[in-house]
C-alpha cells in the first residue's frame, strides 16, 4: 500500500539517481557535446560555449541535488518545520535562479536556453514561495512548542 | 521579554522541588524548566490554573510585566 513514507523514500531514490546522472553528464560532457553538434550537424564552433554552459550549470545543479537529498533525509527522519530546512530550500531556490542566469546568457548563442532559463526562474520562484511558508510555519511550530 | 516568571521565587516560598511540581500539575520536567528560565513563548491558562492550584497563590504572584525601554 502507497504511503507518505515510501513517497519520501521514492523521492529520495529519485534524488540520488539524479545526482548520479548530473555526475555522469559532468564527466562525459565532452562526448556528449561531441555528438551531438555531429548528430544534429551544427556548427562546431558551438561546442565550447555549450560545455561552458553545461560545466557552469551543473555546479548549481549539484548543489541543488545535495541540498535537496539532506532535505529528503530530514524529512525521513520526521524533521520538517526546521531553521535548516528553510536555509537549504533557499539555496536550491537561488542555485534554480544561478542556472536560469546562466541559461539566460547563454541564450545569446541558442536562442533555446532562453525558454529554459524562464522554466527555471519559474521554479526558483515557487521554491521561494514555498520558503516563505514553511519559514511561517517553523515559526508557529516554534510558538506553539513553547507554550506550556 | 516584556512578560517574566517568577516561579522559582513560589516555589522556594512552598518548598516544592521541580520534579514534584511538574508531577502535580502534569506537564513535563523539561517544559516546567522552560517555564521557570523565562523561555516560554505562551502559557496555558489550564496550566496557570493548576500552578495556582498547587502553589495556593494568584497568577499575579508567578507572572510580572517588565517594563521594557
């Protein structure tokens, strides 16, 4: 039967198979990139600023998967309303507004990365919003365990 | 913090250990510590109303507002 603790622990294997995908597109960009500009017949020219922008995108990216398996590893261990939690939803949400940066930028040479970069900007937004609430709510945690 | 308690002061008066007090009025020794260092963010009313009870005092004699400036 589905529950909301196999759901933390799906997400969590999520997570993990993410991080590991980020790492292997880290260590065989290069090839990646390769292949890509040959399959697709683009110009090589093209592949410097592609891996600058992949190389440059994935340190946020990483950072966020980090941030967002000790997020997932506190709520395993039933730590929700925390300082903590705050902290690493803020640093996922400026690492999503890092990316969107770069992809912004990026645009000038893919007109592509530009949509990109909105979707992420998106989803830094959200991810703030949630911040802000779950910042409320650690504060009215805070209030009602320190009432006797 | 604008609101102090004064409850080791009643205590000391009534003679009555912390242990023995959060065993009369059923909270825990861990809560009634946080009572009595002035860490509290909010107090029950049934919780006053028990401290009143087995202190035999009024909530004036365990609250006090500290002017602040």
């Amino acid at each position: 039967m589905w529950n909301p603790n196999k759901s933390v622990i799906a997400s969590s294997i999520c997570t993990k198979i993410t991080i590991g995908i980020v790492i292997g597109i880290i260590l065989t960009a290069p090839y990646l990139v390769n292949g890509y500009v040959g399959y697709a017949a683009k110009n090589p020219a093209v592949i410097r600023p592609l891996l600058v922008t992949i190389y440059a995108c994935a340190v946020p990216g990483l950072i966020a998967m980090l941030s967002l398996n000790k997020l997932l590893a506190n709520i395993k261990k039933k730590a929700v309303f925390i300082e903590k939690n705050v902290k690493l939803l803020r640093r996922i949400s400026w690492c999503s507004f890092a990316v969107s940066g770069i992809l912004f930028v990026s645009g000038f040479y893919y007109l592509m990365f530009v949509f990109i970069a909105f979707a992420a900007a998106f989803f830094g937004l959200i991810l703030r919003v949630v911040k802000n609430v779950i910042e409320q709510a650690v504060a009215i945690k805070n209030e009602n365990d320190f009432t006797i | 913090m604008a609101i102090g308690v004064n409850l080791d002061v009643i205590m000391a008066k009534r003679k009555i250990s912390a242990g023995e007090l959060s065993d009369k009025i059923g909270i825990t020794p861990a809560n009634l510590s946080i009572l009595k260092n002035n860490k509290a963010k909010a107090i029950r009313f049934s919780t006053l109303e028990e401290l009143c009870k087995v202190l035999d005092c009024q909530p004036g004699d365990i609250l006090e507002y500290i002017k602040e400036d």
